[in-house]
C-alpha cells in the first residue's frame, strides 16, 4: 500500500452511511491516511481552498451541485488534485461525461470493499480507471501483456509535453495547466495535440479509454 503514502484525500457524498463506510474502510487500511469529508459542495470548496489534497472521491450526484458543476467549482477553487467519481450510476454517457471533465477515474458503488481499493490502487499508481465492463468496453489485456510504465508512444515527446500530459491526465483544465507551468494556454493546446498525435487518438477522453483498457501509466 506504499501508493497511498503520505496522502490528504477528500471525501465528498451526502449520503453519511456511505461516506462513514469508505472513511473507517480506508482509515483501517491506511492507518496514516489523512482523510477529510464534506456532505455538500461548499464544504468542499472551503477545504479546498485552505489545504492541498492528493485525491479527491467525489459522489457524482450531490444534492447541492451537478457532477459537472462539482469538478468545476473544485478546479476554479485551484484543487490540482487527482479527482475520481463515485456513484450509484453507471449509465455509459454519464461515465464518458465524467472523463470528458477530466476525471481521472469512474468506480461504481456496487462494487465490493476489495474493488474499490483496487480501482483506487490503479488510480494512484498512476493509470486512469475506468469500468469497462458497464461501457460494452474490451477487457483490460493480462498484466503480462500491459504496455510498459513508460509508453514507447510518448518517447519522441519534449519534457514540457510530457508536463503537460501528466497534468491533462489528472483532470486539470487547459486554463490550470497554463497557470501551473507558467505558459500560454494556446501552447498546452498545441503541447496536448502533439501528445494524442502520439497516442493516435482525438482528445482527452479517448486517451483516457485507451489509457485504462491497456493500463498505461500517465505518471
């Protein structure tokens, strides 16, 4: 479990049974976790905004907010962390909408206590999950089979590229990116259209499909 250390995760659900089980289920996992929660959006941007976090589990379908509106409002209070939703749902569109906003992964309730570590373990070893088997998708080749940690496909991209990879995969919008490496929004575009022509694919979500069928790692 050396992946989780040192972390800060953010727990974001209104449904406190739910919320309370994930938390004593990491807390007896990870004893060193630090993890904070919050029932609604606007406890979860005042944390946001007065700590840093490493992850950030988000419920897709609060009370208060939209799952769209919900990774906006946290991206705009400046959180850089890795965002992955929960839900209840997992209606196909909803899950491609949720990697279009730059999710870094999708784990469905229904999944057992085992699952949903191994989803997260995924995530913070750096590869995007995805439930392939709600998205009519291809299995995942064996473990033998993945490509490498480091993908021969990005080898001809430039260091700055590779940055702006790294940060487009942790779900951060092209206006954070541009802000964090202190360069013009219009080159992380041009950086990002290099890196998919790379890949071989169109945009963001196909790189995030592609990325969690093959169980490449983006870090």
């Amino acid at each position: 479990m050396n992946t989780w250390l040192p972390m800060n995760v953010l727990m974001i659900d209104d449904h406190v049974m739910f919320l309370q089980g994930m938390k004593n289920l990491l807390s007896v996992l990870v004893p060193e976790l630090r993890v904070e929660t919050a029932g609604d959006m606007g406890n979860a941007v005042k944390l946001v905004e007065l700590a840093e976090f490493d992850l950030v589990l988000l419920d897709w379908h609060l009370a208060d907010c939209t799952g769209e509106e919900s990774i906006r409002r946290l991206r705009d209070a400046g959180c850089l962390a890795r965002i992955v939703v929960l839900s209840g749902d997992t209606d196909a569109t909803m899950i491609r909408n949720t990697v279009d906003l730059g999710a870094a992964g999708f784990i469905p309730k229904k999944y057992s206590s085992e699952m949903m570590v191994a989803a997260l373990e995924q995530v913070l070893a750096g590869r995007i999950f995805l439930p392939l088997e709600t998205l009519n998708a291809p299995p995942p080749p064996p473990a033998a089979e993945t490509r490498p940690a480091h993908d021969p496909r990005l080898a001809g991209l430039t260091a700055r590229q590779m940055d702006v990879y790294r940060a487009a995969a942790r779900g951060l919008p092209n206006k954070l990116i541009a802000r964090q490496l202190d360069i013009a929004e219009s080159t992380v575009k041009a950086h990002l259209t290099a890196v998919y022509s790379a890949l071989g694919v169109r945009n963001r979500t196909e790189a995030a499909y592609q990325a969690s069928r093959e169980g490449v790692r983006i870090d």
